[in-house]
C-alpha cells in the first residue's frame, strides 16, 4: 500500500515536515509493508521558505531585519534556480509566532522587515521572487513593506509618516507615493503565494476576520477596516484600478495588497497551489492508495485556499481515497464528506494544552488510530 503524508504545519507545535513524520511514524507502527512518501506542505504561509527550498536543492541566506515591534532579528530566506529565485515569507519578519500571546498589537506591529528581506534578495540577484505572505502579526495594509521599497507614505497633510509605518498611521488618511518602488522592483517577477481568499476590506475582510488573532478587539478592527477602505479607495481613484474587494488581496493583512496593487510584475496565485506544483505532487501520487493530509485545527478555513483544500482539488477525479488529521477538529467537519477518514488528535489528548506539550507524541497515537481505519479498506 503506498501512502503520500502531505500535512501542513500545526501551528505552534510542529513544522510540516515533523508533523509529516510524526504521522509516518503512527501508520507504519500499525500496518507493516508500508510504501510511504513524505511531502510536506505550506499554503503560503509558515514553511514555505523550507519546503521549497528543501525540495528544490536551493540554499539560505540570513539577514538582520526589522522585527514586527520594530526590533532588530535574524530572519532566514531561501535561493533556489541557482540564485535566479527567492523564496520569501513574510512571517520570517513580521510573524504572529514573533509576538507573545500578551503582546499582540495590530496597531504597532509593522510588515517594514519583509521589504527589507525583499530589497536583500534583489540585490543578491534575484530576478524572480515568491512570497508567502501568511501568517504575520501586522495589519498595516502593507505599508511597511511598501516603504521598505521606496515608497513614500504621507498623512492627509503631506506629512511624511514615521519609519517604519505601521497600522497607527491608519487612523488618519495616508497616502502611498509610490516614489522609487518601481524602479526597485522594475525588472523582477513576483509571485504572491496567498494562503486565503479574503478581500483586503469588509465582512470577511482582512480586519474583521484575522484581526481577533492579532490581538484586536471589535473597535480596533473597525478603525483599521476603515483605514484600510481610505487608503486603497484613494489608489484606487488616482490608479482607476480596483484593489479592495480582490479576492486575496486582504492576506498578509493586506501585504498582498500593497505588493499586488503596485509593483509591475506580479501575479497572486493560491499558495499551496503552486507548492503542489513546485514540489511534484501529481508525480508523488502516482499509484498512491491514499493520501494523508492534516493541520493544526480543522475548521472553515480549511477549505478556504488552505492545504486541506488544495490537496482535496488535487485528487479529484483519481481513486486516491484522503484522510484527515486536525490537532483539533471543529464539530461540522468531523465527518466531512470530502475525507474517507478524520482523526483529532485530541480523541487522544487529555485536552488542547496536554496536545501542544505532547504534540507529536499526540499526532502519532492519531495516525496509529488512523491506521486501524485505512485497513479496513480494500
């Protein structure tokens, strides 16, 4: 039986790539004769950088960068077609999993160090960038990364706003001049790999429905939801373009909007998409039995450009039978249709805390109770 172990990240306790071999080790101790492929996942957000990089015999470079509270940190990018590409997230700069739980504020945390790794990565030789852009603790319509490139970002007065911008400048009504960014960024293609399909403004709009994990409460999120529509309605009068209710354009807190609206080759794709794509994952299943997929909480947002999606839109049309592994499941997809079998590791976990100390100790006893499952077919 050969089984392809394609997971994304659970968030906050394990990489893909372990929580991949934390379900290879709960199959295999149960079911001998095994054939199992490892290929972990990203949707453009956390692991993104590894995987592809891992996957396509690149290499890294680490740099020091603005952090998300404006903090100097290391933050890591990968170089694959022999320099020619780099892979980039933003989350390496301004990532949730750089801020405490306590520390968590939408209004400080800034996307300025993502720019910077991109300027790096032009002047290493890149001439291809992928961006990952999920995952981050900022809310500041990309204006951090814009500035980083060259932009200039004013207030309503002309004033030039502080460096480096975050979603404080929102309050009011800022301005992007788009200054020296294009010729930054004249010569380079850019792929945005995108882990979700909200538009930037609105009720699933990048405010309202990330911002609760980023530390914002109902007024915060109403404040920069509106910023959001000032700044972007203003570009989109003087461009004639229109950038607010673009499906993705919201993820990253509004990072793919910024880069989408304004550099001159760029492209906003799904990200596990073209992770699936870069990595071979047609090739990978080819004579597979099923394919085991997962992530840290199963739940609307899963099939909302997430892994579990992508790897679902992959296997239509084959015999390849999916199952499923969440650290937690939410109730109206415990038995969802799309997944011959579902396990929650907290079926084995006392409770959420004992899973996220015991992790992988937890998501191997899930496989192994997965195991039981897949033998009973044919």
């Amino acid at each position: 039986m050969k089984i392809v172990i394609a997971p994304d990240s659970f968030k906050g306790t394990l990489t893909a790539a372990a929580a991949a071999a934390a379900i290879a080790a709960g199959l295999k101790s149960e079911v001998d004769g095994l054939d199992v492929v490892l290929m972990p996942l990203s949707d453009g957000g956390e692991g993104l950088t590894e995987i592809l990089t891992t996957a396509r015999g690149g290499h890294y470079r680490e740099i020091q960068v603005c952090g998300p509270h404006s903090q100097r940190i290391v933050a890591k990018y990968g170089l694959i077609d022999g320099g020619a590409t780099a892979v980039l997230e933003a989350a390496q700069a301004c990532g949730l999993t750089l801020v405490g739980a306590t520390a968590r504020d939408p209004w400080r945390a800034t996307s300025f160090g993502f720019g910077e790794m991109i300027v790096d990565a032009i002047e290493q030789g890149a001439k291809a960038l992928i961006l990952g852009v999920g995952g981050t603790a900022s809310m500041d319509g990309g204006l951090g990364v814009l500035q980083a490139l060259g932009a200039r970002v004013t207030d309503e007065a002309g004033r030039a706003a502080f460096v480096p911008a975050n979603a404080s400048i929102l309050r009011g009504a800022p301005v992007i001049n788009i200054g020296t960014l294009t010729q930054v960024t004249s010569n380079i293609d850019v792929t945005i790999a995108s882990d979700v399909e909200n538009p930037l403004i609105g009720a699933l709009g990048a405010a309202r429905i990330f911002g609760p994990q980023k530390g914002a409460d109902s007024e915060t999120i109403r404040l920069i939801d509106s910023g959001l529509s000032r700044l972007y309605g203003d570009l989109e009068r003087r461009t004639r373009r229109r950038f607010r209710h673009r499906r993705g354009f919201g993820a990253g807190g509004g990072i793919a909007a910024g880069l989408a609206s304004l550099l001159p080759h760029v492209r906003l794709v799904r990200g596990v998409d073209l992770v699936l794509d870069q990595i071979g994952f047609s090739a990978a299943i080819k004579g597979a039995d099923w394919v085991v997929t997962g992530e840290g909480r199963i739940d609307a947002q899963s099939f909302r450009g997430k892994v579990l999606s992508g790897v679902c839109r992959a296997l239509e049309g084959t015999e390849i039978r999916v199952a499923a592994i969440g650290g937690t499941i939410d109730d109206q997809y415990v038995n969802d249709k799309r997944f011959a079998a579902m396990e929650s590791c907290l079926d084995v976990a006392g409770d959420l805390d004992d899973f996220e100390m015991r992790a992988e100790e937890k998501l191997r006893s899930a496989a192994r109770r997965l195991a039981h499952r897949i033998r009973i077919f044919p």
